[in-house]
C-alpha cells in the first residue's frame, strides 16, 4: 500500500529512533552490566563481611557461624576463619566450580587452588574477633563468571533480540505514523477542497486537540470564504446590473439631447426663415407684424421647452432634495384647477373633483403640483369638446395610502402606446405640429416626480375613457 509523503517521513524518522535505542539499550547492557553487575557485587560482599566482622566481637565463634551460613548464601561466596598459625578453624563443606575444600585443606593451598581456578573473582582477608577466640582472619572469596556468561549469552541471542525488535519497532512506528497523520491526511484533503472552491463537505476531527481546534478553524474559514463569495457574487451581478442601467440611461440621456436638439434646431429654422423673409421683403414676409408676433409665440414655446428641461435635470441631480411638508389635498387640486380653468373652458369641459376637505398627505408640494398638472391639462386638450374630467381622491387608513384617479371621458389610447406616453418627447399625435400637441415632456416630467416621490402610478382604458390612478404613501 502505497503511503502518503507525511506518513512515510514519521514511520521512518519513528523506526531510526526505536532501533537506534534498542541498539543503545543491548550495548550498555553488552558493554556496561558487567562492571555495573561487579561493581554491586563487590560492594555487597564488602559490605557483607564488615558488618560480620562488627558484630562478631559480641558473639562467641559458635554462636557466629549462623552469620557465615547466611553470608554464603545470599552471596554464592566461600569464606573460611583460620589462626595465627594458619590452621583453618572454620570452613563448611563448599562445591565450588568442581572443587571440593576440606577443613583440613591449608587456607594457603585453598586459596592457591581457587586463584588459579577463577580468573574473575572477589578476594579479601581481613581481622576478626570472638569473645572466646581473638587473632584470627577471615578470608571470603566470590566468583564472578556468572556475568561473563551472561554476557555470552547476549551474544548469542542478539539475532532474535534483533528480529524481535526489528519487527515490533517497524510494526509500532508503522501504527504510530498512521494513527497520527491520518487526520492530518483528512484536513489536508478538505483544504484542498476548499482552495479548489469546493465547500460541500466540513472536516470533522474529533480528538479534543490542536487538530480539532484547526479543523475548526478552516471550517469558519471556510464558511466566512463561502458567505463573501457569495457576497461577492452578489455585489458583481449588482454591479453588473448598475453598470447596464448607467449604460441605457447613458444612452437615453444621449437620444434625449439628441432629441431636444432636434425639437430646438426646428423653432429656430422657422424664425430664421421668418426673419430673413422680412429681412428681404420677400412676398408675405413683408408684413412684419404678423411674423414678429409668430416669432415670439415660438419663442415662448422655446422658452417653456428650456424651463421643462432644466425642470427635469434638477430631478436627476444627485443633490436634489425633496422639501417635504403637510399638503391639503383639496387645496392642491383646488390650485391646479384654477390654473387650468381657462383651457377647460374653452373646450366647454367640466371638472368634477370628489375631494375630502380634511385629507392630508406628506409631500413636496410644489411638485407634486407640477405632475398633477400635467396630468389634468393633457386630459382637458385631449378630450373632445363637452366632456368631463373626473378627479376622485380615496383614503385607505388600513393601507396608509390615498389613492387619486384623474378620469377624462370620450377618449381612448392603444394600449401598446400608454407606456411610451412616459418617454420624452413621445406623442401620439405624429405630426408635431405645436398647434395640436405639447412638447412631448409632460408626462415624462410626471413619471421623473413620482419616482423622486416614490409614488405608484399607472393609465388604462376604461368603458368611460381614460383613467389614471396614483397611490401616495401617506
């Protein structure tokens, strides 16, 4: 099984340790156990028969033997008490690598034989003391072969000790490396996920530590990636959007200079032709008194054209602020009214308002007068002769609202021409002949009101005529 780069780096650098000490451990036990193991021996055996030595002087020579049968025992050593005259008096039966020693054996020939039979031993002759015999010694001597032959016997298992520990290291630093980078392997997969934009899935490491704090902390980093991507997204497609809507009012806005040049240049040909004509006293020019009249009724038109124009350009300006305040709504419309009544009475036209003396709304007066009277005065030259024109405002308390319908009867529209109505410079009229149409800006003017007013509005046919109907917010 093929092993990932992290895994592979701990199970190595995690079995070079492992053997490095197994092979540490085997030589200081090689090397050292054997002058640690005599070392410890010696000092025991000194220790030993000090303390013998010590408490002797309080026993007699009988009543100490108990002390040397221990010492031997415990000590695997061989220990014997002889006088002055070098007669052993004290040496039990000892079997000592073959060699039997007699009580009757000379401590000279006894020592004799055993240091030419053992080449690592302990030897030590020393004073001692009973209370029924004084002036005698005691000699103690120890092996220490059994150390060499453990020594030997390392040797000679140190090929299992090395497939045993060869096969547990391996084995352990393999479990070891796998246990600890398989959650690392897992939050580095998710990571990459994650730098490939991929946020379906959220890494999970439950192990109360680091990893389960990082693990975490890439899935926040995650969700915060995701939300501002999506933010981002958001802001682009709105950007998108912003930069298409500036890019048609930019277009608009050209088509609407291009069109007031227009609607400008023709006035202005025509008084130029009317000028020149009395200028040159050509044919009906020559009275000039009519023309100079013409002129001047064009120049109006001109001037009402500019005024609706700059009207317009102060809507659209970024610093444009609405003056809002509470406007009586019978007074608005009682004003509207009064202005538009000669026009109204010249086409014989009645106009009906059904208008609550205490309704209130919050708005800028000024223009919202100005739209209701476009409004009203192209349903008065619009209609036929003797017709009615309705204005009926509604209060809905429940809404917050009122609703205003502005109904002129005996006329109808196309239904595919009541939106571009709203367009600049738009008339039904095709001819553009001053004399039966506006400007062609009252109902755009009207549309750029309510959008700064954020008033709701909208004209259709009806069985009685034409109704437009506005919803203020109150």
């Amino acid at each position: 099984m093929k092993m990932k780069k992290i895994t592979y780096k701990l199970f190595m650098i995690t079995s070079l340790i492992l053997l490095s000490f197994a092979v540490l451990i085997y030589l200081i036990l090689y090397f050292f156990l054997p002058t640690f193991y005599e070392q410890y021996k010696t000092n025991q055996l000194q220790s030993g028969i000090e303390k013998i030595i010590h408490n002797s002087k309080d026993l007699q020579l009988h009543n100490a033997t108990p002390l040397f049968e221990d010492y031997i025992k415990n000590n695997n050593a061989f220990i014997f008490l002889q006088n002055k005259e070098g007669t052993i008096i004290y040496s039990p039966t000892f079997m000592m690598q073959g060699i039997t020693q007699s009580p009757n054996l000379t401590a000279k020939a006894a020592l004799i034989k055993n240091e030419e039979t053992l080449t690592n031993a302990f030897s030590v002759t020393l004073p001692i003391e009973f209370l029924d015999e004084d002036n005698l010694t005691v000699t103690v001597l120890a092996t220490f072969q059994p150390i060499d032959e453990a020594s030997q016997v390392l040797v000679r298992f140190l090929p299992y000790i090395s497939i045993i520990v060869v096969c547990i290291g391996l084995g352990s630093a393999y479990l070891y490396s796998r246990f600890i980078t398989k959650p690392l392997i897992y939050i580095n997969e998710g990571a990459q996920k994650m730098a490939n934009l991929d946020f379906s899935e959220h890494i999970v490491v439950r192990s109360n530590d680091e990893l389960e704090e990082l693990s975490n902390s890439l899935n926040e980093m995650s969700n915060n990636l995701q939300q501002t991507m999506i933010d981002l997204q958001i802001a682009n497609e709105q950007l998108k959007d912003d930069i298409e809507r500036e890019r048609k009012i930019e277009t608009k806005r050209r088509e609407f200079f291009a069109t007031i040049a227009h609607e400008l240049k023709t006035p202005l040909t025509v008084m130029k032709g009317y000028i020149e004509g009395m200028i040159y006293h050509i044919g009906p020019y020559q009275d000039r008194d009519v023309y100079l009249e013409k002129n001047h009724k064009i120049i109006e038109r001109m001037e009402q054209l500019v005024r609706e124009i700059l009207s317009m350009s102060k809507l659209e300006q970024d610093t444009f602020k609405l003056q809002l305040e509470e406007v009586k709504v019978l007074e608005l419309f009682d004003s509207v009214t009064k202005d538009l009544g000669f026009f109204a009475s010249e086409k014989d036209i009645q106009i009906i308002k059904q208008i609550s003396p205490f309704m209130y709304i919050r708005t800028d007066r000024d223009l919202l007068e100005k739209a209701f009277k476009n409004i009203i005065h192209n349903a008065i030259m619009y209609s036929p002769q003797g017709e009615t024109v309705l204005i009926e405002v509604t209060e809905f308390p429940k809404e917050n609202q009122v609703q205003i319908k502005v109904i002129n009867t005996g006329v109808k529209i196309k239904e595919e021409e009541i939106q571009q109505l709203f367009e600049p410079f738009y008339r039904i009229e095709k001819s553009r002949n001053r004399d039966t149409g506006g400007s062609g800006l009252g109902l755009y003017i009207v549309k750029q009101v309510f959008e700064s007013l954020s008033i709701i509005y909208s004209m259709k046919n009806t069985e009685e005529g034409i109704q437009f109907i506005v919803t203020i917010p109150k």
